[in-house]
C-alpha cells in the first residue's frame, strides 16, 4: 500500500511512513553529530543519526532495525545526561503492515520512558525487528 495518509468521508489515518514524519518533527533536533557503530551482532549494518537540539539540553538518536531484534547499547562522549529518564519512540511492524480502517493503528507509535542515572555514559535498550526507533535523551 502507497501512501502517507488515508482518507474516508468518516476518518483519516496515518499509514506508517506518515509515522516515520510525525515522529521526526516531533523530536527534531538542529545540530548533526558524529556517531559511529560498532560491534553489531552479526556484524549487520545499523543506520544511525545523532542531533542535539540548538539550546544543547537534548540528544535525539534514530536508527532502524531489520529483521532481528537488535540490542542497543550507546556510549556517549562529551556530553552529560540530565536523567533520571530518557524517552524511547518505536515504530515496528512488518514491512507489509498496514493501517486498515478497521485496524487505523495497527502500526503506531509507542513512547517507554526508561530510567538512566544522571552522569551516564551509556544507555542500553532492546529494539523489536523492523523498527524505526528515536531516542531523546535530556542533557545537562
């Protein structure tokens, strides 16, 4: 199915691509930083960005996951963490998934607020195969 948005004359839904943008503008972040993976299971290739808003208080992480879930530990230089949480948004489901009108969020967006202690250097998650997924993290 094409397409970022549907309509009925009795509803309009998003399709998950049209997630993909509404999770993007709601974290965007302006400052691009370097980033690097290393040590993926099975040496698979992991698309990753890094941001830090312009006022410098918040850190935006955005990757993808294939088809295997992928365990994500992220180590961070030259910055602080303001904890005591930092805010995981996920996207998953198959690539064949679609939002139907009987089922207009069978693909959505799910926001977890996970605990980190302030001053860490690193924040570890687990993310679902086939998953677009956008870490926030408050800096101090």
């Amino acid at each position: 199915m094409q397409g970022i948005a549907f309509f009925l004359p009795n509803m309009t839904w998003l399709q998950p691509p049209g997630y993909v943008h509404q999770m993007i503008s709601e974290t965007w972040a302006e400052q691009a930083l370097a980033a690097t993976v290393a040590n993926t299971p099975g040496n698979m290739s992991l698309p990753f960005a890094a941001h830090r808003s312009a006022d410098g208080k918040t850190l935006v992480l955005r990757t993808v996951t294939a088809q295997f879930p992928q365990p994500l530990q992220v180590s961070l230089r030259d910055v602080v963490v303001a904890g005591p949480t930092f805010t995981l948004h996920t996207l998953s489901g198959f690539p064949s998934d679609e939002n139907t009108p009987s089922e207009p969020t069978k693909v959505a967006p799910v926001v977890q607020t996970v605990a980190v202690s302030n001053g860490a250097t690193e924040l570890t998650m687990s993310l679902p195969a086939y998953t677009f997924a956008i870490v926030v993290v408050p800096l101090v």
